[in-house]
C-alpha cells in the first residue's frame, strides 16, 4: 500500500480522548522494545513517526496513527521489563482492556514478538487474552533478518509451539532492516479492515 499520509491523531488513557472518526484500526501489542515503532514506521516509510528508543516502555499510553485518512494503528503500552513504577504499570491493564475488550472499530490485533527468542509467557498470556475476547490476531514475528535462513523454520516452530498458535493464526517473518514480510502485513491489513 502506498503511504501518503500517516500522522499520530492523538495519544489517549481514557475512552472519551479516543478519536470518533470510525476508521478500522489494527493494535499493535508487544512486550517493550520487541520493535513496534520500527514495525510501524517501516510499514508507513517513515523513520521517526513512531518514536523508537533503546530505553524500553517509552509508550505509556495508546497512541493513534491515521494512515492514509483511511485506517488508524493503535500502538498499546509495551508489556514487560519497562522501567516504570509497579503502580504506572498496573494502570495500563484497565487501559488497554478497556481499549481491547470495549472498542468497535478494532479490526484485529498484531502481537508482536522478537524472533530470535522464545515468546515469554507475557506473550503467551495476550495471545491467550486476545483469544478470550475472539479478536483476529496476526503474529509478527520481528528481526527475522538476525536469524540465518537455515535456523528459522525452528525458530517459527518453537514461537508457534510456545503461543499455543491456533492453525488459521498467521504469523509473518518481518524485519524493518530488509522489509521482509512487509507487503504481507499490507495485505494481511487489507483482509482484515
């Protein structure tokens, strides 16, 4: 898809600071610094629309992105290793379950996971939840590219074993270094929205 407008709406914590524009919108949950905002900026050919840092938990509320004026990606807190207080991090939960359990316009979920490395069982427990709640969910299997071609069907396996994956589950292979798995995450978005 080409990209001619993606800009961040707004940055919300509550139901009534969500944008009302009806547009489909596909979330984006992860642990932090698993390469969401490197995912989104790769998808849009934008280095800086979605901030990155080496820093983990830098998102603490969900942020709007309008793509095109035509659908919106909702980057949700990174669970995790963030260096935040129990206390902040406790209140993203009714956040972003009020956002994924309430919200009309969610089309369907991208779980973002690193490939190199066996999803923890925070990944397994929002798989499990996005399960619950009977949305679509995509895997995105992030920095396929630091994972030799010969290794990665076991790396696949394992992450699809570990998520307890169901069969009609998707996962795509992605590396915002090569663009790999790119036109497949445009044409999953498609389908879904």
């Amino acid at each position: 898809m080409k990209v001619n407008k993606a800009e961040l709406m707004i940055s919300a914590v509550t139901k009534e600071q969500y944008p009302q524009d009806g547009l489909p919108e596909i979330a984006l949950a992860g642990r932090s610094n698993v390469g969401k905002s490197s995912f989104i900026n790769t998808l849009v050919n934008r280095k800086n629309l979605a901030r990155t840092s080496s820093k983990p938990g830098k998102t603490r509320t969900l942020n709007f992105y309008s793509i095109n004026n035509t659908l919106s990606f909702v980057d949700v807190p990174g669970y995790g290793y963030a260096k935040v207080s129990k206390k902040e991090r406790a209140s993203w939960g009714p956040m972003v379950e009020a956002y994924l359990s309430e919200r009309q316009t969610l089309c369907g979920v991208f779980l973002i996971i690193d490939i190199r490395h066996q999803p923890t069982s925070e990944d397994v427990q929002m798989y499990k939840y996005l399960k619950h709640f009977e949305l679509p969910v995509v895997v995105i299997a992030t920095k396929a590219d630091k994972v030799s071609k010969n290794k990665r069907p076991r790396h696949v396996k394992q992450a699809k074993e570990t998520l307890q994956m169901e069969k009609d589950d998707k996962m795509i292979l992605f590396s915002a270094e090569t663009g790999q798995g790119k036109e497949e995450a445009w044409k999953t978005i498609k389908q879904l929205t």
